[in-house]
C-alpha cells in the first residue's frame, strides 16, 4: 500500500513539474515574440511604393485620316497614312499602394519621346526637311498582382488601362507655329521586379506591352493634321529606382 502511494505521489510531482514547464516556457516564447522585430517583407499589406525609371521603347507608330474634313463634313473612310516602326525614350512615374500581402493598386504618369518624319506621317513638312519629335503621354489606374516576394525581391505582374495623348509643336521659321494634339485611351500590361539593397531603397525594372489609339477630334486649336488619327503599339524596357514607405 506504502508502494502505491509513493508513486502517486511521484506521477503528481512530475506532472506539477510538466505544468509548470510549460507554463515558464510559453512565458519566455511571448517575451520573446514582444520584443522580436516582426519580418518585413519586400511588398505586403499598407506598403506604399515609389518608383522612377528611364528606358526605350520600340512601337509601331501609326497615322490614319479620320474620314472627315476640316469643316466636319464627311469625306471617305478613314484610309491609312503611314505605318513604320519607330524608336522612343521612355521617363514614368509609378507609385503603388498595398491593399493584401499580394494586390496593389497604383497610378503611373509616363511619357515616350520620338522623332519622325512629319511629311510621311502627318502630310506638312518643314522648310528646313528636318524630322520633328512627338511626344506621347499616359495617365493610368494600376492593378498589380505580387506572384513572388522575400525580404528583398518583389516580382510583379500587372495590367493598365486609362488615357493616351499624342502631341507635337513647334515653329518653322518665321512661318506660323504649328501644334497637333489627338486623345484617346491606352492599354499597358507586364512585369515588375524590384530589390531593395537597403531598408527602403532599391533598384526597379519592367518590361511591358501597350496599345494606344487617339483622335484629334473636338480638339480646336490643332493648325496641322488636323484630320489624321494616331496609334502607337509596342513594347517597353526600362530600369531605375524605388523607394518604399513601410510601418
């Protein structure tokens, strides 16, 4: 009888040494947990990014007549003026906010540079025959889905939509000056990659496809061109920096 009480005695005196085990190291787990800086990830929920770049740009720069004559009367369909493809420079602005771990929604403002013949595309030519650059501006409302992210790496995938200009002035001489504007919309779609070397900068690049159309219509101040659409298509490589604002 002595026996069995004794190791009852010894299965309730390691039980109570179990317990309180357990009990002092849950404590220490959360006292750690308390003062461990939490992980922080290269994108995730509430970060806001900023990226500049600079790249080129290679597009199929296309001119139509628009069917229609300057006092708004009615001509023939519209018809093909010139098709060609064409080099650009490319400077955008892209900043992007963190709705989950892997969504953001963003706006980007860019513009592409390039030089042309205005003869072959817009039907005026300069006295001196020399090309003219034509510059396109974008606008557009960014969603951004984060396929792969650590520490320092944040590969993305996104799409764009919103608007498209395409714009060129200038002076000839002592003639008047000449301006062209035409609006419309465009589409952008592509990937992102972004590596922070430190806590919140980093270096960023992208490759992306786009598709543009505008028309000069209801724009009244255009003295050249004034019936002649434009659509530039192509594709675009570009590098530079971020920096990220987090918690």
């Amino acid at each position: 009888m002595k026996k069995n009480y004794n190791i009852s005695i010894a299965l309730i005196c390691v039980l109570l040494f179990t317990a309180c085990s357990s009990s002092v190291s849950a404590q220490a787990q959360r006292a750690v947990r308390k003062f461990q800086k939490p992980i922080v990830k290269a994108f995730q929920r509430g970060s806001l990014l900023v990226s500049i770049s600079e790249g080129s740009t290679s597009s199929v720069f296309t001119t139509k007549t628009t069917g229609a004559t300057s006092g708004g009367s009615k001509s023939e369909s519209p018809a093909l003026v010139k098709r060609s493809l064409v080099e650009g420079c490319r400077d955008p602005l892209i900043i992007e906010y963190g709705i989950s771990n892997h969504w953001g929604l963003g706006l980007s403002s860019g513009k592409d540079i390039f030089t042309i013949n205005p003869g072959d595309f817009y039907g005026f030519t300069l006295s001196s025959n020399e090309p003219i650059q034509v510059s396109t501006n974008e606008l557009t409302f960014d969603g951004n889905y984060h396929v792969f992210v650590n520490k320092r790496l944040d590969l993305s995938v996104f799409n764009s939509l919103g608007c498209f200009s395409v714009t060129f002035a200038g002076k000839d001489g002592d003639a008047a000056p000449y301006k062209y504007t035409a609006n419309g919309n465009i589409i952008r779609l592509g990937t992102k990659v972004r590596y922070y070397f430190l806590r919140h900068f980093g270096a960023f690049g992208m490759a992306s496809l786009y598709a543009g159309g505008t028309s000069p219509k209801d724009v009244k101040d255009n003295t050249v061109a004034g019936t002649y659409s434009t659509n530039v298509s192509g594709y675009a490589v570009e590098i530079g920096l971020c920096y990220r604002f987090i918690k």
